[in-house]
C-alpha cells in the first residue's frame, strides 16, 4: 500500500550459472578470464515464489514470482501455486540478448508455465516484450520488443491445483530438487 515501503520480497532461488554466478570459477578461470566479468556471485533465496500483494480492497493478494528464467524451472514455479499463489509474476530483463528471438521465447514459456499451472501470468520485461497470459495460455495484451507501452486488463484470481501442479516433480523434500552452488 502507498506509505508502506516495502511490504514483501523475493529473492531469486536459481541464479544463471556463468551469468549471475560462476561455478567453480579457479577451474573455468584456466579456460578464459572472463569469468571475473562477474565480478560478485548472487546468492540464492531459500523461500518460496510466494509474496503478498495487499490490495486497495484490503484484501490480500497472493502472487507467485518466478525472475527471469525460472519461468522454465517447474519446481520453483509449482511451488508458489502450492503455498497458495492465485496469480504468477514473471519480471525479467531481455537486453543482453538485443533484437534475437529470446524475449518471444521467454513469453512463450510463461504461455505453457500459465497452462501447466492453471495461473495467469503477467510477464513483465523492461525491454522485452510483455505481456498478460491467461490460464489457457492466451496472451490478451502484449507490448513490442525495445517499445515503451503499458498493458492493463483483468486477470482471473485461481485455486485450483492442476495435475501437473499436484503430482509433479520437484516438490519441496524431492530428489529432484537441484542447487546452483
């Protein structure tokens, strides 16, 4: 709410390994120096996709985030719809990769993640494309590629756990489940 600050967060659980961390960088450092472009590796967040988003209404309005690319990463994402998100969040930044493909790929997989899950999404880029995706996996409004614009339209609330959701792999205390370090 306005005069709050700060009323919840998310730390990224899946840092870009050679990208936001570098794995065992003495060994990778043998091959090319450039490993120190990454000058400090990020840590990852041990917490769940899960905030919530307190509305005008008072109600409260539980929002799944999954950064970037763990849009891809089922376990991370899943695991928001199961601590009760009822809409995802997708905020990422696509201008390393420039006029390539990449940003439409990107949405295209918050598409099938809004399928699997049974959840909209709003994918937010700040110079990539944006947009709103239904459960259906339908994008209603989209922004261009490197275009200023604004999206607005209304997104359906869901509860419903989806097979993929409830019989998954990578569930909190599965074998499944990887680390980044």
């Amino acid at each position: 709410m306005p005069g709050e600050g700060i009323v919840d967060r998310y730390v990224k659980q899946r840092p870009v390994p050679f990208a936001e961390y570098i794995p065992y960088r003495d060994f990778f450092r043998f091959f090319s120096d450039k490993v120190d472009l990454v000058t400090t590796d990020f840590a990852k967040g041990e917490e769940s996709g899960l905030v919530t988003v307190p509305l005008a209404s008072g109600d409260d309005l539980p929002v799944g985030i999954g950064i970037c690319f763990e849009v891809v990463i089922d376990d991370v994402m899943r695991q928001s719809v199961l601590d009760g998100a009822q809409i995802m969040a997708v905020p990422t930044n696509n201008a390393t990769f420039g006029l390539t493909d990449e940003s439409e790929q990107q949405l295209a997989a918050s598409r099938v993640k809004a399928i699997e899950l049974g959840r909209p999404i709003v994918h937010i880029s700040t110079v990539g494309v944006s947009g709103l995706v239904s459960p259906d996996g339908s994008v209603t409004e989209k922004t261009e590629l490197f275009t200023a614009g604004l999206i607005s339209g209304e997104i359906p609330r869901r509860t419903e756990i989806t097979p993929a959701v409830r019989w998954g792999f990578g569930r909190k205390g599965s074998p499944w489940l990887g680390s980044p370090h």
